[in-house]
C-alpha cells in the first residue's frame, strides 16, 4: 500500500467532492489575484504586465544563474484562477532553478472561450520573447494549463513562430476535452477529484460550442512533430492518466523526444501540494533542465 499516495487522496476527496459540483463550475467566483500571488512570492523581484485585459507577471532572482524562463499556464478546468498551491510550486521552482519564471493569469470560461484565452497568450508569449530574447523557453502547465500549454506549443509550430519553447512540462495535463478514452471510466473510481461529467461541463463552457475535437482544445488530436522534447508527470488514480498513456504511444511512433512518468496511485496535480512525493518531481524537474 503506497500510505503517502492513501493520505493525500483522502485529503483531495474533501476538497474534490466541493469543487466540482457543476453550480461551481458553471458560477466560479472571481477575485483579484495578482497581488494575492505577490504576496505568496514575495522575495523575487517581479514586473506586471497588462495583455488585452489581463495580467502576466515575471519573477525572476535578482541574479539569475543561466537564460533559463519559465512560462506557467495554471491549472483550473479553465474555469478556475490561480490559487495558492500553483504559487508556492512556482516560488519552489525559482529557487531550484535560479531563474526566470512569468506567470500568466489566461482568459477563462464561462465569462471567455478558448479564442480569448489564445489571443492573449499569443500576444503575452510575443511580449516575453522580445523582452527576453536571450533566454530559454520552457513551457509548463498543470492540469488544464499543461493541455492548453502543448495546445499552444503546436500552434505556433503550425504557424512556422519564429520561437518556440525549447521543452514542454506538463503536470497531470488534460488533453481531450471530448474525455472519450474507454479506459478514462476505469480510473474514474479512484479519482477522488475530478469526474467526467464535471468536466465536461467546463469543456463545454470553454469551447464556446465549437467542435472539441480541434486541436486548440484537445491537443491529443494535434501534431507532435517538431514542437520540442515533451516531459509529462502523472498519477495513476488520474482521469487524465490514459490519455497521458495514449499520447505517449503517439510520440514513440513518430519518433518525438517524450518522457512520461508516472506516480502509482497518486491523485491529480499531487505535485504541488506539500507532500514527499512532490519533491521529486521537483527533484526530476530540476534535473531535465539543468543537465
């Protein structure tokens, strides 16, 4: 019995079992959180940006060791803000790294559709680039910010962008806003988290009426040719888990650079809260960028 992965999933059923009732998702609250995530990352000097309508904001140590930069798209099923546990995963990550890391505070549903959401980040990921034209771009999200992040990064290979991130991490990514994967039903009973239904609803909201299926919103379906070297970490009591599997699969026959590493019975975005298991992803993180 895995007695670290036993505690957090009974932990993560209080809080799943509130958060993914469908008045929530469908009525989310809105609150002010930029100064909410200073507060929280209080130690690295940071800059605000306003990008039609919303804020990105750059933190960096005062004297970054190498050009790496962080881009973080968090997680929420789209419909949900930045909270506490995505900051102190963030703050943990520049004082491993010493290094840069923006945070972008993304256009989210029911008030946006994915068409807002990508507007912005285009136009926010052209600001960093041409504010930080030496450094290194590494793309990284959790949950819905992990599929919207290798969404984007097969936008701009589609679109021949003349950057690219140069590795994508993701962090228990949602892939397939369709949710159609046969095995998903399988692990939905260890999932003390998410639901099917529940997130159908945000996708549903996100989407805008548009087909799921189109790559924007359900990068499974996307090309994984030439868009950089893929790391993804995952739990096994993980809806998400399958598509994870599948996507794995894709890569391996094309022949693209794509790590997974699983976590057995560990629950959904178990990397960013307090815990042991946490650390090594940390650990492993650190490791694929700094070797």
């Amino acid at each position: 019995m895995n007695i670290n992965a036993t505690i957090i999933n009974v932990i993560f059923r209080l809080l799943g079992s509130r958060r993914m009732r469908p008045s929530a998702i469908r009525n989310p609250s809105r609150t002010s959180t930029t100064h909410k995530m200073k507060r929280v990352l209080k130690n690295p000097p940071s800059k605000d940006v306003e990008i039609l309508g919303h804020t990105m904001v750059t933190f960096s140590t005062p004297e970054p060791a190498s050009n790496l930069h962080i881009i973080y798209l968090h997680g929420g099923a789209y419909v949900w803000q930045g909270e506490f546990f995505h900051w102190t995963f963030i703050k943990k990550l520049i004082a491993e790294l010493n290094c840069r890391a923006t945070y972008i505070d993304y256009p989210l549903a029911p008030e946006h559709t994915y068409i807002d959401t990508f507007e912005m980040l285009q136009s926010g990921f052209d600001h960093i680039t041409k504010s930080f034209p030496g450094d290194r771009f590494i793309l990284m999200g959790d949950s819905s910010g992990g599929g919207l992040a290798l969404a984007f990064a097969q936008k701009l290979k589609k679109e021949n962008h003349p950057v690219v991130p140069e590795k994508l991490i993701l962090l228990s990514p949602w892939l397939d806003l369709e949710l159609n994967n046969p095995r998903i039903k399988e692990v939905e009973q260890f999932d003390h988290i998410l639901t099917v239904g529940s997130l159908t609803i945000a996708g549903d909201l996100y989407a805008g009426g548009d087909d799921k299926s189109k790559f924007l919103l359900s990068p499974i379906n996307g090309s994984l040719t030439g868009i950089g070297e893929i790391l993804i970490f995952i739990g096994t009591h993980d809806i998400l888990w399958p598509d994870c599997r599948k996507l794995k699969n894709e890569a391996q026959e094309i022949g693209e650079s794509f790590s997974l590493i699983e976590y057995f019975e560990m629950p959904h975005t178990f990397m960013l809260f307090p815990i042991p298991t946490a650390k090594d992803v940390i650990y492993k993180i650190k490791k694929v960028l700094t070797e």
